[in-house]
C-alpha cells in the first residue's frame, strides 16, 4: 500500500470520493462501517441514496463544484439505512487535478462525546464506591436499631399505631435495600474476561426478559451472523443486556411497544487507551426502544449514580451497566428523542491468543 493510501485508510472519520454525477468512485474504511456496507457495494451508487442529510447540501454541492471551493456544514443530521441521524459536522471540498470530483469528509460529534462520556463514566463510578462504603457503614447499622425498636412498640401500642410502626418498619427496609443495590458497585469484581458469543449473551437476557419483565413487549433481533467473538465477562455482560431491556419495558406504556436489539461490526472504532495507543472496539451492540424517551434535563446525566427517569428510580442500574461496559475497556452512548431511544456498547473482539486457549 502505497503512503498516500495508508493515510486514506487510516482516517478516523468516514471520507468519500463523488464524480460530478455525485456516484461514490472511493470510500476509506471508516465510511464502509459508516454506511454498513462494503467499498464493493458502495462504488458507482449515488451518494445521495447511501446517506441522507438533513438539512439537504445537494445543492450547494453542485454549486462548491461548479466555483471550486470547500463546502463546510455544521449541526447537519447524517442517517443511513441502517442507523439513526447522528449529528456531523461536513466538510466538502474539489480534488485537486480532477475535475468534477469531490472529498466529502462527515465528522459525527458522538465520536468525542463517547470518548469524554467514557472517563467521566469511570469517575462517577469510583465516586460511588466510595460513597457505598461510607453509607453501608453509618446508615445500616442505625436503620436496624430504628426498626428493631420499632417492632418492639408495635407489640404494645392499638391498632391504629401499629399501622405506623409498620410504616417505619417498612420504609427502613427499602432504605436499606436500596443501599444494598449502592454497594453492588463496591462488590463488583472484575471482569473474568474470556471469548464471548455476544448472540447467546442476548439470547438468554431476551428469553428472560420474555418470560418476566418484558413479556409485554414484542423483541425484534437484527444479528449479524459473521460476528466475531467479543472479549468479556458473559455474566457481567448479562446483566447489561439484562438492565437495559428492563429499562426499554419500563419505559413503555401498559399496552408494550417493540425493543430492536442489533448487532453490527464497525472496525473504525477506536478508543484511546492509558498509555497513548488506541483500543479497537468493533464489536457493536444497538438496543432501542419506541418509547417515550429520555427527559432533556437528564440525557447528559444518565449514566451518573443517582439519576433516574422513572418517579420511583433509584439511578443505579444505569451507573452500574457503565461501569461494567467501562471495566471491559469498552464504550456506552445513548441517543434519544421521543419515540426512539438508542442505548450503544461498543466492545473489544477476542485476541487470537485468547481463541487458541479455548
């Protein structure tokens, strides 16, 4: 590969060729997982009919191509047949020495804000440890003798009372439950990471999401049977795949709705990692709800301990998925607008030396 090729390839952000008909002439490896599709498929289709842009820039293309200058758009929403709008900026500009040729350049903002989410994630869950720690030690304890001393009055006060005794008695067992669920972050061991079918990982959560939480719900599978295998913790990963498909039902209303869980392989990927290299993460896992959404005022916040959506939420189950997802050195993101909310894991495939010891 020639030096010029090596940097095509090696661009982070999905790039294509157009001729003056606007037809894909060349894509780099970042736009073929864009898109979701080979460079052999892609070359010669329209590349209007590949990605759609809102709001449309055809136009002012042309007119880029016809004066010979570059194109820049910021705030554009950028979909594809396989995927929902992501927010780009696009960069157009002429390739110099042939005319009629265009560079389209899509830059998609989720890329940095996965990567912030990603440490900011990791932070917010060693807070929490802490937090646990220092709960379980001065609350528990103070919470058995409030209910033991409760129960000894409600042997000797009318019935009247008792109905308040057994109000504290009550209340301090879900305190104590929900402090129970607060030290799940301190307890959590590391990942035993081995090669994983992330199909039968999905497989056993939609089966007892069927059988329990979600059975109100129609789950629809969209697999990607050349997948390879990922590299995790398949009980960690479980409950993952588990939180999240509980929280996809109880975002819906009593009459259901319908839960997309999707995979995919997009080796553009790339998380940068402690000591400077960076981590490939193509291993892709969609799980997407018709729901209502995420309320505005906590879409930033949703994977902070403590935040919820849901009246009665304790804010943990979402802190506790980002920080397995962030022990297997791998992304979560979530996009959401009323009637499609998108929850992202990107995960690291088996090495070769991790497969040969199986």
């Amino acid at each position: 590969m020639s030096f010029n090729g090596a940097i095509w390839t090696s661009l982070p952000v999905p790039a294509f060729v157009v001729d003056e008909h606007d037809r894909v002439t060349d894509v780099n490896s970042a736009g073929e997982g864009f898109v979701n599709a080979s460079s052999r498929t892609i070359t010669g289709n329209n590349i209007w009919t590949l990605i759609q842009i809102d709001p449309p820039i055809a136009d002012t293309m042309a007119r880029s191509r016809d004066n010979g200058t570059p194109l820049f758009v910021n705030d554009a929403d950028v979909g594809t047949g396989h995927r929902g709008p992501l927010h780009c900026s696009i960069q157009v500009a002429p390739v110099q020495g042939h005319p009629g040729k265009m560079l389209m350049l899509l830059s998609p903002r989720e890329l940095a804000g996965r990567m912030t989410q990603n440490h900011s994630v990791k932070s917010a869950a060693q807070s929490a440890i802490g937090m646990a720690e220092m709960m379980a030690h001065e609350i528990k304890n103070p919470l058995a003798g409030i209910t033991g001393a409760a129960q000894l009055l409600s042997m000797n006060v009318g019935r009247e009372d008792v109905e308040l005794t057994d109000l504290i008695v009550a209340e301090c067992q879900r305190i104590v439950k929900l402090l129970e669920q607060v030290e799940q972050f301190g307890n959590l061991s590391e990942p035993d990471r081995k090669p994983v079918n992330l199909h039968d990982v999905l497989d056993r959560a939609r089966r007892s999401a069927q059988l329990g939480f979600g059975a109100h719900m129609t789950i629809v599978e969209d697999y990607d049977p050349s997948l390879p295998m990922a590299y995790g913790d398949p009980d960690q990963l479980l409950q993952v795949v588990l939180n999240l498909l509980k929280n996809a039902s109880e975002a819906a209303d009593s009459k259901g709705g319908c839960i997309r869980i999707r995979t995919y392989f997009e080796h553009s990927f790339r998380l940068r990692n402690k000591q400077g290299g960076a981590s490939s993460l193509p291993l892709q896992i969609e799980i997407s709800d018709d729901g209502p959404g995420l309320p505005d005022k906590i879409k930033g916040d949703i994977f902070d301990p403590f935040v919820s959506g849901r009246e009665n939420g304790t804010g943990l189950g979402l802190a506790l998925v980002s920080k397995i997802i962030s022990d297997h050195g791998g992304w979560i993101t979530v996009t959401s607008e009323p009637g499609c909310t998108i929850f992202r894991l990107s995960l690291p495939r088996a090495p070769r030396d991790a497969l040969q010891s199986e």
